[in-house]
C-alpha cells in the first residue's frame, strides 16, 4: 500500500519497522502465553469444556439448526430490504414533496428504534392480523424487524451514493433528453453502486449480526440462542462463546470477502466498458458521505 | 457485458435463494397443518434448564417440567411421541399462551396476582423457594451473610428483585443474561453465591459436570407455586390438568420425577402442594 | 393505560443509558480515530493491527463481546476495572469498555472513509513544505476529513444509543434491564415494548436531524 500521506520508507525507516515489529510479536507471544496459562489457572482449558464441539451432537443438535436459521433470517432479511432501501432512498430524493416527505418520516423512524423491539411489534403484528403459524412466526418477525431498520439504513446509503455522484451526470442526462426515471436507473444508479458498495456490506454485516437479537424474546433458535442451550447441556459458558464467536467471524468474513471480489468485478468490468468515470473521479467524490449505515469498509482491506 | 452478467449473476442468485427459502418455508408448513390435526399437542417448556426443561444433545427433553407436561398430556390423551415441545422464553410465556400457540405451559412459571390477570393457572405442582447455591465449603448458611459478598443472579428476575428490595440490600449483586453465566462465575470464584428458585439451582448442581461441587444452601427465601399456565378462560382444560396432576402425585409418579431430577444435588423437595393450595 | 410506569424509575434507567451512550462515544471516537491513524499509518505493524482488530470486532455480535468483558476480562483474567467489590459499577465500566472497542471499529471505518475523500493534492502540498506523517494527519488531514464524516458518525452515534440495551446482559441497570423486568412483572411486552421505543425515538431523532443538518453545513464543498 503505497499511500500520499507519507514517504516510502528508507533504509532507516526500513530498519525500525522490522524491530518494531520483532518487539511486538515478542509482546504478543508472552500475552498470548500469560492468556493461556490464566485460562489454564481458571479450569478454562479442560477438555471436558471443549470436547463436545469435537461430537457430532453438539454440531446437529444446537449449533448447525441455529447457524441455519441465522443464515435463513439474514439471507431473507437481505433480498428484502436491499430493494426497498432502494426505493425509499431514492423516493427520499423526489421532486415531489408528497413522496419525499411520507418516505423521509418513514426512515428517520425505524432508524431510531431499537431493532429488538421492531422484532416484538411485528412478532405482535403477525399475531393479531395474519394467521401465520406459530412455528414460522419467530422468523417472520425477526425478518419484519430486520427488514424495517436495515431498510431504512440502506436507504440512507443510496441516497448518499447518488448524491456523491457529480451533479453533472444528471444534467448531461437531462440535456441528452432522458427522463427522471430513465436518469435514475440508467445513469445515477449503476454510477453509485460501487461508490455505496462497502458501505451496503457493512450493514450486511450488521444483519447477520442482528438475527441474534431474535432468539433474546421471541425465541428464534437462531446461533446465538442456540448456543445458550448448548452451554446449559455442556456447562462451558465461556467455552461456547469462543466458539460461535468464530463461526460469527468466519460467517462475515466470508461475506465480505464475497463483496470485496463482486465489488473488484464491477470496478474492472466499469474500466473494460471505458466509464467515463476515471479513477482520480472516484476517489475526488465523497465516499464518506456514503456511509450511511456503520463505517464504510474499504473494499481492498477486507 | 462483464457488468451485465454479474448481474445477471447476482440476480440468479437471488432468485434461487428466494425460491430455495419459499420451499423450505412451505413444506414446514405442510408438515405443520398436517400434525396440527388433533394428533400432536403443542407444549411450551424451558430448553435451557437442566433439571427442569433441558434439549439434549441428542434432540430429546429431560427435566422435571418436561415430566409433569409428559404425564399430564399422557392424561389428556396423548403419547409422548405425540407432543411437540416448544420453547417459552419467560418474557413470551403469556402471549405465547394467549395466541395458542402452545396448549399448555410447564416452565418454572410461578402463579402470582399479575399472571393470573393474563392467564389461568392449573396446579400448582411443585412449591419451590428462592435459594442460594454455593460452593461446597462455603460458609454462607442464612441470609445476613450474604450482605458485602458477591451475588449473582439473572437480570431482572423475581430472585434478584427480592435480594434488593428485602433480603440482602447490602449484597453485591450482580445481573446476568443467563444462569449459565452465573454459574459459570460461582464456578471461578467471581461471585459468592448464586440466587434464583432452589428448583433450578438444584438442576445444575446435578449435573454431571458440576456434582460434588456445589450445594444449596436450604434456605427458603421465597415461595414459588409453579403451576401449568393455560389460555385465559381455558377452565376445562385446567380441570383436566387438576385431575391428572392429582393422579400424578397419588400414583408415586410425581415423587419419581422429583427424585430422578433433583436427586443427586442433595434437594430436600417440598412434598406435592395440593391443587389450587397457593402458599404465599 | 399507563398505570403499569408506577414505582419504576424510567426516567433513571434512560439516564443510565445516556451515560452508558455518552461516555463510549468518546472513548470509541478517540479509539476509532487512533485505528484510523494507525490503519493509514507507515508502520505495516500498526496496519496490520488496526486491519485485524477491524475486520475481528466488527464481525462478531456484541452480546458476545459485552458477555466476554464480565465472563472473560473480570472472572478470568481478573480485569475487575478498580471495582472488585462493587458489580455496580464493574458492570458499568466494562459495558463502557465494550461497547467502546465495538464501536471504535465503525468510527475508524468511518473516519478512515473521511480520509479518503480529501483531495491527494492536500497531503502532497502538506507533505512538500515538510510536515512528518502525524504532523499531516493531524494538521490537515484529519480536520478535513471530520468535516466528511459527520453523517455517518452520526450514524454510529445512534447505533450505539440502540446499543446500549446490550448492556443489560451484564446487569447494567439501563433501560433494557429496567424493560426485562417490567415485562416479568407486569406481563405487558407489548405496551411495555412501546414505551420504551418511544424513549429511544426521543433520544436518537434530535441526534440523527441536528448531526444531520451539521453535517451538511460543515461538509467541505468541492
């Protein structure tokens, strides 16, 4: 990584980098030993604690069911609220006051609201006015409140995507007689996709992280919930932990590894059609401004 | 091109995975529809709670409740292979019950005046006390001990209330999300004690991995009448209930159950409340 | 209608939580901001660690991390925050901790995105009348990329608000405790759910519109 903030190094530069490092890893490997021996000290280590994982009824019996329903709540919650975002971002940016207002309000509200309790309306919802069985309604809910948050966050994302974009895209839409409609889906959009793409995988992130919350009250035997069963069963809270926060780890590592190489494809595909849009213009416009939901995560970092 | 056909990529994708979920979603239904017709019964019980209402490792339930619920549906007319559990979290116990999404409740559910407004009660069918679990060679022994030592219990609990407003405001108490977490720090020596209904601590201290190193410290802080929670208005069902809970205790059963859950944690049982008999 | 608010103190556990919100805010800010640095900084080390810290805490969920700072950080490794005793306050401070290093992860990401959108002809000019690398950053570098980023930190801001309610997986007495035992109590969820929610719209709203509006007034026009 070659960056304008500062100098290649040198030879001294050179040399400091490669003690500091030696320094730190030594630092690294007396904690990490410091770590283990604690544990050890604790009774954390004990292969009583972490040989269930090694058996194939931790895994069928908790962890696999719970992984699948986190997969299927977030995967839902994702094809759903991605067009939506879509649509009250874009609705956010209308001429028209009757449009822009209802979809402003819309937003700004369940952006504010905890998503646990977005989960426990709907849950209510559900109940109430659609005859939804009780074995599918967890999940309904918890994709209802995913939907509903994440949605208007994404919202916020594409708005911000295509408000980045040089005003003068629009007028040459414009001059060359395209219609709003037509500038939107033809030029403004496919313009700002990858301008909003870290950002949109960072609250694809957020959501699979979020179908934990289902399992709080609602009893939606997503991973996390799973877990809890797990460790009433094997007695190893800390242990259990450990675990689904890797599978965690790798789960959204995986996602954003996936975005990272779709977003590389859109980037090389944009320069094979010849885009107009340059390298320096994609840096000179504000992706910052695009991080509508968390922190936008580069896309060549992840 | 090359943009064109990620997304057609992208789009394929999306549709598959949508119609992958759509059936799946539709042929749990069908399976739902089709055992719903008055062969299976839905009962909502703890799956976290060993010694009550535990899902072990090989898909099966064990505990306590899960007995009660087993005769009483045995009572009602069904099998065992025909009930299908379902798990009630405590803050999903009413509604779960007003929704019918479960007949009955067996799930360390305490009767007192709020809940009777929301639903009917059968039992009760244990009367449990909130208790302290301590470690073997401890030495708390009543509840003025626990003043400057360290507590845990579950936050926002009924046991935790009562440390606060009246046993031992003086204790440092602290709240987890679970009582295997608390358990897990009596086991490392963060807390003292841990506090909730004897019941439940009696469950972990029998299990396996824990026997032989904690015990309860018998004191009877509290009085907990677990009865089986039914949908409001549901009275014939309650009288059903009533009746096999009573059978359960005079044919031994009851008396069975107690001793193969809470045995080994040295768990001196209240006898078999009768019905309706609500110690205050 | 409302009869079940009497002899609970909503009012001190939404205190609580803007405590709790408040005080991780700076700590994630100076954190997240330090990550950024190092994160675009010369020394591969500190690139390293800043990316693996990132691309770590951001994936998992934070009731798992706020569960590890009280079963992991105080009971095994004896990270009791100068608060041993006292549970109370523990709870308090490692919620703190927690939800900081959480959150400190989005804030670098944020601010790290805000560093992207300065023009390269700042640095270079900052870099040819020769200001050392933290001199760059922080001179020129950082106040124009704040201007950025105010939006989307904004954004942090309110996520953490919502946050908070993890809290009380540690026994931190903020609203989401005070919700679990209303809702034992009283057996409501649902009235009780919505008084809640309107206390976290009350709290968040104003933050999202006034960050929002400063955003756009302080964003460097280009």
């Amino acid at each position: 990584m070659t960056s304008v903030l500062y100098d290649a190094p040198g030879p001294r530069a050179k040399r400091r980098n490669v003690l500091l490092s030696v320094v730190f890893f030594v630092l690294l490997a007396l904690f990490l030993w410091w770590v283990w021996l604690t544990m050890d000290d604790k009774g954390q280590l004990k292969w009583a604690l972490w040989q269930p994982f090694t058996t194939s009824d931790a895994w069928t019996t908790y962890l696999l069911p719970g992984l699948g329903d986190t997969l299927k709540a977030a995967a839902l919650a994702m094809v759903i609220a991605l067009p939506l975002g879509a649509f009250f971002g874009i609705a956010r940016m209308s001429d028209h006051r009757w449009v822009r207002v209802p979809a402003g309000v819309v937003v700004e509200f369940f952006r504010s609201i905890p998503v646990l309790l977005l989960m426990l309306f709907a849950n209510e919802f559900y109940v109430r006015s659609t005859g939804v069985g009780s074995e599918e309604r967890p999940l309904y809910a918890v994709v209802t409140g995913l939907v509903l948050y994440n949605a208007s966050v994404l919202a916020e994302i594409v708005r911000a995507g295509i408000l980045s974009l040089p005003k003068g895209q629009t007028e040459a839409a414009h001059a060359i007689g395209l219609r709003k409609g037509q500038t939107m889906t033809s030029i403004l959009l496919p313009q700002s996709v990858t301008v909003m793409l870290p950002a949109i995988v960072s609250q694809l992130v957020v959501i699979v992280k979020d179908t934990a919350l289902g399992g709080v009250m609602l009893g939606f035997t997503e991973l996390l919930n799973a877990r809890s069963t797990l460790a009433a069963n094997y007695a190893n809270v800390v242990a259990s932990f450990i675990v689904v926060g890797i599978i965690y780890i790798v789960l959204n590592l995986a996602l954003t590894t996936f975005a990272s190489w779709l977003e590389g494809r859109l980037r090389r595909s944009k320069k094979s059609t010849g885009a107009t849009v340059a390298l320096e213009d994609a840096t000179g416009i504000n992706p910052a401004q695009v991080g509508g939901g968390f922190g936008t995560g580069g896309g060549d970092s992840i | 091109m090359k943009l064109r056909k990620v997304t057609v990529f992208a789009t394929t994708a999306l549709v598959l995975s949508l119609a992958a979920t759509a059936c799946g979603s539709s042929d749990k239904d069908d399976s739902g529809s089709g055992s719903s017709g008055g062969s299976k019964i839905k009962i909502g019980i703890k799956f976290d709670q060993p010694g009550l209402g535990l899902k072990q490792p090989d898909g099966t339930y064990a505990g306590f409740d899960v007995d009660v619920a087993t005769y009483v549906a045995g009572q009602l007319g069904y099998k065992p292979a025909q009930i299908e559990w379902v798990e009630t979290k405590s803050a999903d116990r009413e509604n779960a019950l007003a929704r019918g999404d479960v007949k009955f409740i067996a799930a360390t559910y305490s009767i007192n005046d709020e809940r009777k407004k929301k639903v009917d009660f059968a039992g009760p069918y244990l009367l449990a006390h909130q208790d302290l679990l301590v470690k073997k060679d401890s030495t708390i022994a009543k509840a003025t001990d626990l003043n400057g030592k360290n507590l845990c219990s579950v936050t926002g609990s009924t046991s935790a209330q009562n440390i606060h407003d009246t046993i031992a405001p003086k204790a440092n108490l602290r709240e987890n999300s679970g009582y295997s977490e608390c358990i897990a720090a009596l086991q490392s020596g963060a807390v003292d004690a841990v506090t909730t209904d004897d019941s439940i601590l009696a469950g972990f201290a029998a299990q396996d991995k824990f026997k032989g190193q904690f015990k309860l410290a018998g004191l009877k802080l509290s009085n907990e009448n677990y009865g089986i929670g039914v949908k409001k208005g549901d009275s014939a069902t309650v009288t059903k209930i009533n009746t096999a809970l009573e059978k359960m205790v005079s044919s031994g059963a009851w008396k069975t159950a107690v001793t193969k859950n809470f045995g080994p944690a040295d768990y001196k049982n209240e006898p078999a409340p009768k019905i309706g008999d609500i110690v205050k | 209608m409302f009869d079940f608010l009497q002899g609970y103190d909503v009012l001190g556990a939404f205190w609580m939580t803007v405590k709790l919100t408040v005080i991780s805010a700076l700590g994630s800010l100076v954190w997240g901001t330090l990550l950024a640095g190092m994160r675009v900084s010369p020394v591969p080390l500190m690139r390293g660690f800043a990316t693996f810290y990132v691309n770590t805490v951001r994936n998992i969920p934070l009731t798992v991390i706020i569960v590890f700072t009280s079963l992991g950080l105080a009971d095994i490794f004896g990270a009791t925050m100068g608060a041993s005793d006292d549970f109370k306050v523990q709870g308090f401070r490692l919620a703190l901790l927690g939800l900081a290093a959480y959150h400190a992860a989005f804030v670098c990401e944020a601010v790290r995105s805000g560093i992207n959108t300065v023009p390269v002809g700042q640095a270079e000019a900052a870099r040819a009348i020769g200001l050392s690398f933290s001199q760059v950053l922080r001179i020129v570098i950082l106040p124009q990329a704040f201007r950025a980023v105010i939006t989307p930190l904004a954004n942090v801001l309110i996520a953490l608000t919502k946050n908070t309610t993890v809290a009380a997986a540690i026994g931190v007495a903020e609203a989401a405790a005070l919700m679990k035992t209303m809702i034992e109590n009283e057996a409501q969820t649902v009235a009780i759910g919505a008084v809640f929610a309107f206390g976290f719209v009350v709290l968040t709203l104003p933050t999202g519109l006034i960050l929002g509006w400063l955003g756009e007034r302080l964003a460097v026009k280009r």
